[in-house]
C-alpha cells in the first residue's frame, strides 16, 4: 500500500481523533464515576452520620421531657409533656428505621446495641410517666437519676461511636474522591500530552517529509536546467513527493536518452563530414588533374595547329614555287 501524504495526515488526525474522543469518554466516565462515589457518600456515611445526629437530638429531646414531667406543677403539664415526649420518640423510631436501612454489617453491630438500649430506655421513662402520675416523684427521680441516665449515658456514648465512624468514612471517602481525582487529572493530562506530541510529532514529519522531497525535486531540476544528467533523485518515501521524484528521475533518464541518441547523431553527422570532406578532396583533386590534362590536350592541340598552319604555309609556298616553275617552264619553251 502506497504510504501517501494523504494517508499521513488521515492517520496523523486520526489518532489525534481517536485520543481526543478517549479523552472525552474516559473523562465523562470518571465524571459519571466520581458522580456515583459522591451519591453513594452522600447516601451512605453523610446521610447515616445526619440521621445520626437527628436521632441524637430526638434522644435528648426525650431526656428533656422527661426532666420536665418531673418538675411539673399539674396533671395537665405532665400530660403536655407526655404529648412532646411521644412526639420525639416517634421521630427517634421513624430517623432509627431510616438508618436501619442505609446501615453496612460493620455499623449494623452498634445499631443493634443501641436498639437494646433504645428499649431499656423506653421501659424506664414509662416507669417514670408511671410513677409521676401516680403522684410518686420520689420513685420517678430515683429511676431518672440512676438507671435511666445510665442508659442514657450509654445511648450517648454509642451515639459518639457513631459519629466517629461515620465521620471517618466521610473522611475516607474524601480521600478516595481526591485520590480518584488525582488519577484522572494525570490521565487526562498525560492523554492530552501524548496527543500534543503525537500531533507535533506528526506535523514535523509530514512537514520535513515534503520539505526535503520538494528540496530534492528542485535541486534535481537545478542541475537539469544546468545540463548535469549524471544524478538521479534520491527517493526515500513512496507518497506523492515520491511519486514527483521519480517522475524527475524518468525525465532524467529520457534526456539522457535523448542526449546520448543526439550524441550518436552528430557523432554520425561528423563521420558524414569527413567522408564527404575526403571525397571532396578527391574530387577537387580529380579535377584539379582533368584540368592539367585538359591544359595539356590544349596546348597539344595549339602545336597541333601550329604544326597544321605551318604545313599550310609551307604547302602554299611549294604551290607558289610550283606555279612560277611552271611559268617559267612555259616561258623558256616558247
């Protein structure tokens, strides 16, 4: 498969994608993580350690009450605070029921205590309601005085282990929450920095990969245009800047080709010269010599015609002296 720029810069954004949309996921699931821890403290030790304390204030409320019924004036107080006193008791059972079932098996063990106690109270502040309306104070100060506030120490103390519990889970749930918050802050912030890396990293590479195949072209094209075709391009990717430079380097090759057949040509044409050079010199030299001999017929064919013209003359002479012998021959014979 072709490794092309195209392709580069698609897995470049596509792993940069990919980590961003991870991010994103991986963040609103720790968001939706973090969202249930904090529901579930919130429902858990917070809630518990709230109902806690409203149950401690429905216990004291109780304890006031029956302060009060001990100092009452009339029937009609006691009565009154009777009301107020079943009043807190019913918000203590209704707040108990609620912590009964937010309870884990580790704080189930001191709600069942405190259930036992929750009763021997109850038993004793009737014995009380008992005696004051039977006009007993005495009996019911006894009791207040002694077993119910032990009781009520007890309640007390239970109630402040339960505090201590609830509070160090609040506590350790804090902690895990910063812990929690912590690790998703580095991963977050190490995803985010792989992914500024990663898209640097991918930028440079693409950016130095067309950088040098582009300085490669021009630097082959240079030569060329100087004449050099002794150098290929170096090609080392096989994306578009790759495919660019074998197409310079087929450029190359094909002027080379038509350098070298041109070559050949006027090598060709240079042997054409000379022969037809030499054949020149033989031919002027031919002719120079056809010349020679021409001159030479020429200068015979003068003597020639000398030679004729003066047999001429010499011919008319001898009939001149032929004539005048005959002339004479006639003359002497008269």
């Amino acid at each position: 498969m072709r490794f092309t720029i195209k392709l580069k810069l698609l897995l470049a954004f596509g792993f940069i994608i990919t980590m961003l949309v991870g991010t994103a996921f991986y963040s609103v699931s720790s968001i939706a993580d973090v969202n249930s821890h904090w529901s579930d403290t919130l429902n858990g030790p917070a809630a518990r350690l709230s109902a806690a304390q409203d149950l401690n204030i429905a216990q004291l409320q109780q304890v006031r009450q029956q302060k009060n019924m001990l100092v009452s004036a009339s029937t009609d107080e006691t009565e009154k605070y009777i009301v107020s006193s079943d009043k807190a008791r019913a918000e203590y059972d209704e707040t108990f029921n609620i912590i009964l079932g937010k309870a884990t098996d580790q704080g189930m063990v001191l709600w069942n205590k405190l259930k036992g106690l929750t009763a021997d109270f109850r038993k004793q502040d009737d014995q009380i309601r008992s005696f004051i309306l039977a006009g007993n104070l005495d009996a019911a100060s006894r009791i207040s005085t002694t077993t119910a506030r032990a009781t009520t120490s007890e309640i007390d103390a239970l109630l402040a282990d339960v505090f201590q519990l609830e509070r160090e889970r609040l506590a350790e749930a804090s902690k895990n929450a910063v812990e929690e918050y912590t690790n998703i802050r580095s991963i977050v912030i190490g995803v985010a920095a792989v992914a500024s890396v990663a898209a640097f990293a991918a930028a440079i590479w693409i950016i130095i990969s067309i950088s040098r195949g582009i300085s490669t072209a021009v630097t082959t094209v240079q030569r060329v245009s100087e004449g050099d075709l002794t150098k290929f391009a170096d090609i080392r990717t096989s994306d578009e800047i790759g495919m660019l430079l074998g197409h310079v380097n087929s450029m190359v090759e094909r002027l080379r080709a038509v350098v070298g057949d041109a070559l050949t040509a006027s090598e060709n044409v240079s042997a054409g010269s000379q022969q037809l050079s030499s054949g020149s010199e033989q031919l002027s030299q031919g002719a120079t010599e056809q010349a020679s001999s021409a001159e030479e017929a020429s200068a015979s064919m003068e003597q020639m015609a000398a030679n004729i013209k003066q047999n001429a003359d010499n011919a008319a002479q001898t009939e001149k002296i032929a004539r005048q012998s005959a002339t004479d021959a006639e003359e002497s014979g008269k």
